[in-house]
C-alpha cells in the first residue's frame, strides 16, 4: 500500500478512535482517553500527524458532542509536545508521555483561560483554573498510552510499524 494512503488510514482511525472513546471517563475539562490517543498518534506517526489528530478530533467533539472550545485547547498543545519531545528523546516512551502531560497540563490549561473567559463569557474564571484537572486527566491517559506503547514495544511490533509508515512510497 501507499506509504502516504497508509498514514492518512491510520490518521483517520486515530480520529475515529479519539472521537468514539472521548466521553468514555469524561466529565467537563477532563478526557483521559483523548490523550491515550495523542500520544500512540506521535509515537507512530510524529508531531505534524499529532497536531491534525488533536485538531480534527477536538472539532469533530465540539461539533458532533457539544464539547466547549476546551476539546482544542485541552488536545492540541499536548499531541504537538508529546511527538517533538518522543522525536527529540531520540524513541523514548516516557518523553512523548511527559510532552503530553506538559503540553496539556500547563499549557493547553493555560490558553483555555482567555478563550473560556472571553469567548464562551466565563469570566469568573482564573488563569490556572484547568491546570489541576487538566493536568491530572493527560497524566491517566498517557499513562494508559505509555503501558500500551511498551507492551507493543516488547514485541518488536512498535518499530515495525513505525518503519512501514516512514517508509517510501513506491
């Protein structure tokens, strides 16, 4: 198969997997499953695939769900980090785990302040008001992501899927 149709196949399963599990353990500014998939999305297919994983789902979750704006800010800044810092990390589980929670649970919390507050009139809100519930919801679900990725990681399976979608296309 295509190298490039493989990876718009599995992108779009990563979509399809963030938007049906995202309510399961959900309750408002905390979707542990959402960052499962962020970080399994940046270790097979890196930062660029991550950061469209985060921003369909999270629009796909506003639209079809009725989440706030919080399904973008809450996803996309933890997906970027997790696949520069697993790329950075040269292959090392633990980085990408880390690049989400930071991502998520400092900044994504973050920037969920002015577009709370100002955009959806939530103004009795503070700055680092999302960060505990953020920060603990990417925890459990990189978490789950980092015990998922090394169990298919001892198998050899985890390289093996990385060098097919690396691979050229012929």
């Amino acid at each position: 198969m295509n190298t490039k149709v493989l990876r718009l196949v599995l992108l779009s399963m990563f979509v399809a997997i963030g938007v049906v599990i995202s309510p399961i353990l959900r309750v408002e500014g905390f979707a542990p499953t959402a960052h499962l998939v962020n970080v399994v999305c940046a270790v097979y297919m890196g930062p660029t695939y991550a950061l469209a994983n985060a921003v369909v789902t999270g629009l796909l979750r506003m639209l079809l769900m009725g989440v706030p704006p919080l399904a973008l800010t809450g996803q996309v800044f933890g997906a970027l980090l997790a696949g520069f810092f697993y790329k950075a990390s040269k292959g090392k589980l633990f980085y990408a785990a880390l690049g989400e929670v930071l991502g998520t649970g400092l900044i994504g919390s973050v920037v969920s302040y002015p577009v709370m507050a100002f955009l959806m009139g939530r103004g009795e809100l503070t700055w680092f008001f999302y960060t505990p519930s953020f920060t603990i919801a990417s925890s459990i679900g990189s978490g789950m992501a980092y015990m998922l990725l090394s169990a298919v990681q001892k198998t050899g399976a985890l390289a093996s899927i990385q060098t097919r979608l690396a691979g050229h296309d012929t």
